[in-house]
C-alpha cells in the first residue's frame, strides 16, 4: 500500500471516527434528558414480572416487539437509569454504524466517503432533542422507544428486494420474515412499505419499465404475505398478553383545506428538522445549520437527478433502485403524515425516514461525479468544525433545559416524600408517576397510572398496577395548575368527594396559601364517607407520619367523575 493509499484509508477512519464520536456525544446527552419519558419507561416496567406482563395492555400500532428482549433485560435491572442510557447510546451507535456500513457499500472513494460521513454527523447532531410547540415530542433515535435500527432493518429488506442477476428464494423469504417483524412491531412501516410498492407499480407502468415492474411486484406480494405474517405474530402474541388495537390512535383524517395547509406547513417543517436545520443550540447551531442547508439541497437535487434519469428511459443500477425505493418510501410517508391529519410539529418523527432516503440518494449520485479532492477535503474540515459547535451548542442547549425542568424538581421532591412517609401505591399522572417510580430504589415504589383525574391509564399500563384503594396506602399526586404533561385538569374538592379526607397534604409545589402541587397521603386507604366533610382539613407541611392500611371492604373506589354528586364539598385549609 503506497502512502497516499494509506493516508486516504486513515483518513476515511477519521471521519468514520467523528460520526461515531459525535453519535456518542449526542445519544449519551439526549438519552440523559429523556430519562423522564413515561413513554420509554412503561414497557420496561411492563416486564418487571410474569405476571404484570400478562396482564398489560399493549397498543397493536407499536407493540415494539423487536425491543422486547431489551425491555426484558431492563426488567432485570430494575430499569435504572443508568442501563436505560447504556441501551440508548448502543442502539443509536447501531443505527448509525449500519447506515454507515451501507454508504461505504454504495461508494468506495475515500474523499467522497468521508465527506459523506461528516456531513451525516453533522446533521444528526442538530436534529433536535425535543420539539417544543403545543404537544412536545422527542426527535431522533436517541431513546429506546424510538425509532432507531428499525430504519437500517427496513432499508436491509429494500436490499433484500433489489433485481439480481441470479434469483434466490433466501432473499425473499428473508425480506418477509423482517419485513412480517417490522410491522408487528411498528405498524408506521406497513404504510411505508404498501404505499412505496403501490407508487413503484404504477411508477413502472407508466414508463413501461420491466426491472422496475418486477420490483414492484416482488415488493408488494412481500408486504402482504408479511402483513399476513405480522397478524399471525400478533394473535400468538394476545395468548399471552393484551395487544390493543389500532383504533386508539390518536389521529383522525384531513377534513378541510385549512387542516390541509396546516398538516402540510408542519410536513415540510419536519423535513427541516429532521435534516438537522434547528437553531435550538443558540447561535453555535448558525453555521452547522446553514451546512445542513447545503446537505438538504444537495439531496434534492440528486432525487431530482435521478427523476430525469427515470423519464429518459435509462436504466437503473442497484444502489439507484434503492435509492427510488426509499424516495417512493419517503414520500409515502409524507402523504401518510398530511392525510392523517398531524397538526403538530411535534410528530417530525413520523418523517424520519427522509434522512436516510436523502443520504442514500445522495451517495447513489456523487459516486460517479468527478469532484476536486481539494474542495473535499476543505469541505470536510468545514463539516468537521460544524460539528464541534453542534455538540458544544447540544451540551449548552440540553443543559440550559434541565436546569429549567422544573418537573425533574419536583419528581424529585415527590421521590423525597415518599421515602419519608412510605405508602403502598403512588397514584397520579402516568407520565409523572413513572419517572418518580425510576427514582425510587430499585424502582420498587408501586403506582397506578391514570389518564386523567379519574380515569386510569389503559395503554401501556398493567392489571396489576389498578389496586384497591379501599385496602392499600396510597399518596395521590395533585397538580391544579397545568404542569405541561397532557394531564387533564384536577382540583383538590374532586379528589376529596372521590378518595374521601387524606391524612396528610405536603406542598410539592408552590406555597401553602397558594399550592401548585399537592401529595395528599391516605394512611389507611380511601374512605367510605365520602362528599362534603363535617370538618376541615388539617394538612401537615412537612413529614406525615406514616400510617398502616386497614382492610376496610373489598369494593375498588370508583374513578369515575362525579356527575351524579350534588355540590362539591367544601374544603378549608
């Protein structure tokens, strides 16, 4: 190997070295900040036993099955925090490698390959932790309950699906069975999948191509054999827990023009973000922002590329048919994203895949195109530099934003509270109750979820979790003020016609004269006698003595609002 050879192979080493550096950096800072997610921390839970398992409630449009040997694993640990950010940056490093392994396969030339990686660091280390707006969501593939290596597994089965000169069964039959996996597990790929083979058939069809005609066909029997696949998996699944089905999902259908425009400004919005244009790190993300600008255009401009090559007739390779694929997949999902009605920009999630078609179709094109070795290599420093200020601004950004969480503070509080004053169950706002359950020992403290004031949680929630409160302690976390969780609305006289008098009140938040949260202790269980109290409540500020439930019946509490009760009671501090 000549030294010029040598320096080139170090040098693609180098850039591979700052992707993975800089995926490290971001997972390991953003899984810290989402260690609060109820979200990710419920199906861990769920696996903590045999028995909760059984009893839970799974949702059939994202059971997260291929995760479920990680959830388990976490089960075993006692869902530490700790393993939940080990996972997290170990699936993310997995995502990303495996995208890289993919490009290296698509171009072998050193400059080009490198510039390709730093640019990819580059736009994964702006894409935005959190999208703020009216509902807040995570982005990116920082989180165990994201979407991460689900994206390089359905990019194998387009792989898997490609023309080859000598036709083998093993390549069909292993895009079924991972395609059957994917959409057992995430029903997100499903509208991927069907609605890219219905575009390429008719795609192929209007350009009278046979490759491409084969393609889709192949492509479109391996959806539904896997959706058939995928129904199976679910039904074995329902004999040993609860799979929901799809009609709880949270989204309806476009109904009129100015949804329309909506779903579509946020559409367009998600693409941006997902290409890493966000300028939440303050003004360290000013240039790796605008470098990201160039990333997007480029991308564009090589779908755009490949679009001419189409209409003329010409004849596409296999990195350019997966290229197609995945632009066919892409823009599937956002039909998908507008119709379903998403009027958040929160959801830029569903637009992930527009990352990985972007830099697949971009590699597919730069690796025939003559470029100066000299304007790579300034390119890449540049990128390299971009980078460096997207993480430090990251670190300042994520940083500046756990100081200000307040909600961390107070599940901290909570967490302090019931370590002084044990009870038996925490009950209160799901995506609340599980980050103060983290948090205790071992995760040892008992909770039961609720959806709103009265109502208890039915999606990835457990049997086991719903007590009877007649018998057990019990603490009831009570927010009057909103505390940006989609929490209804709750208020201390409806708790106390419900639960009965607590023994106990400690101020979470706030001041006595005027609580923001409350953590009402129930010594002995909830009482019978409840409505309109004889006698005011006495609360305690401070540490409550403990108290021990007495069995006082065998009928559960009714959560239910109290329409049929007559004036609220009045309630005196």
């Amino acid at each position: 190997m000549n030294i010029r050879r040598r320096l080139e192979y170090w040098y693609v080493w180098a850039a591979a070295g700052v992707l993975g550096v800089s995926t490290l950096v971001w997972s390991l800072v953003i899984a810290r900040l989402r260690q609060g997610n109820a979200d990710q921390l419920a199906d861990g839970f769920l696996f903590t036993s045999t028995t909760t398992f059984r009893q839970a409630v799974f949702p059939e449009a994202h059971t997260l099955l291929m995760k479920w040997p990680l959830f388990w694993l976490l089960g075993r640990v006692h869902n530490t925090p700790v393993a939940y950010v080990v996972i997290t940056v170990l699936l993310s490093l997995a995502a990303v490698g495996a995208f890289a392994y993919l490009l290296y396969r698509i171009v072998h030339r050193p400059a080009t390959l490198a510039l390709l990686y730093v640019s990819l660091a580059c736009v994964l280390v702006l894409v935005p932790a959190q999208v703020q707006g009216a509902v807040s969501a995570p982005l990116g593939m920082a989180m165990v309950t994201g979407r991460n290596v689900e994206y390089p597994l359905y990019i194998a089965v387009l792989v898997l699906l490609l023309p080859s000169i000598k036709w083998r069964w093993w390549r069909w039959s292993g895009a079924i069975v991972l395609l059957g996996l994917l959409f057992a597990s995430d029903h997100l790929f499903v509208g991927y999948s069907l609605g890219g083979a219905v575009l390429l058939l008719l795609l192929a069809y209007s350009l009278d191509g046979r490759s491409l005609l084969h393609t889709a066909w192949r492509w479109l029997a391996a959806t539904g054999v896997a959706w058939l696949l995928a129904w199976f998996v679910i039904k074995v699944l329902r004999q040993f827990t609860v799979v929901a089905g799809s009609a709880l999902s949270p989204y309806g259908h476009i109904t009129n023009a100015t949804n329309l425009h909506t779903a579509v400004t946020y559409g367009l919005k998600g693409l941006l973000l997902n290409f890493g244009i966000n300028l939440d790190a303050g003004w360290l993300a000013i240039l790796p922002a605008l470098m990201n600008v160039a990333v997007l255009a480029a991308s564009i401009y090589a779908a755009a590329v490949l679009g001419r090559k189409l209409t003329r007739g010409a004849q596409l390779g296999r990195a350019e048919t997966l290229s197609l694929l995945l632009v066919l997949s892409t823009l599937m999902a956002f039909v998908l994203y507008v119709g379903t009605d998403h009027p958040y920009a929160a959801d830029a999630r569903y637009l992930s895949i527009s990352l990985f078609a972007g830099f697949v179709v971009l590699t597919t094109q730069v690796r025939t195109m003559r470029l100066n070795v000299k304007s790579l290599y300034v390119s890449s420093a540049l990128l390299v530099g971009g980078v460096v200020l997207g993480a430090v601004g990251l670190m300042v950004h994520v940083g500046s934003v756990a100081h200000h969480n307040q909600l961390a503070v107070r599940n901290q509080r909570v967490v302090q509270a019931l370590a002084a004053h044990p009870v038996q169950l925490l009950v209160g706002d799901y995506w609340r109750v599980l980050p103060i359950k983290e948090h205790t020992p071992q995760a040892s403290q008992a909770v039961e979820p609720l959806a709103s004031c009265l109502q208890p949680r039915q999606l990835l929630a457990s049997g086991v979790w719903n007590q009877d409160l007649y018998t057990h302690s019990f603490a009831y976390l009570l927010s009057p003020r909103p505390v940006g969780t989609p929490f209804g609305g709750c208020n201390l006289q409806t708790i106390v016609l419900i639960y009965g008098r607590p023994t106990n009140i400690t101020v979470i938040a706030g001041s006595r004269q005027s609580p923001a949260e409350l953590l009402l202790f129930y010594n002995n269980g909830a009482s019978k006698l409840r409505g309109n109290m004889t006698e005011p409540l006495a609360p305690v500020f401070g540490v409550p003595t403990a108290g021990v439930a007495k069995p006082t019946g065998s009928t559960m509490v009714p959560l239910a609002a109290p329409s049929a009760s007559k004036t609220p009671p009045s309630v005196t501090w």
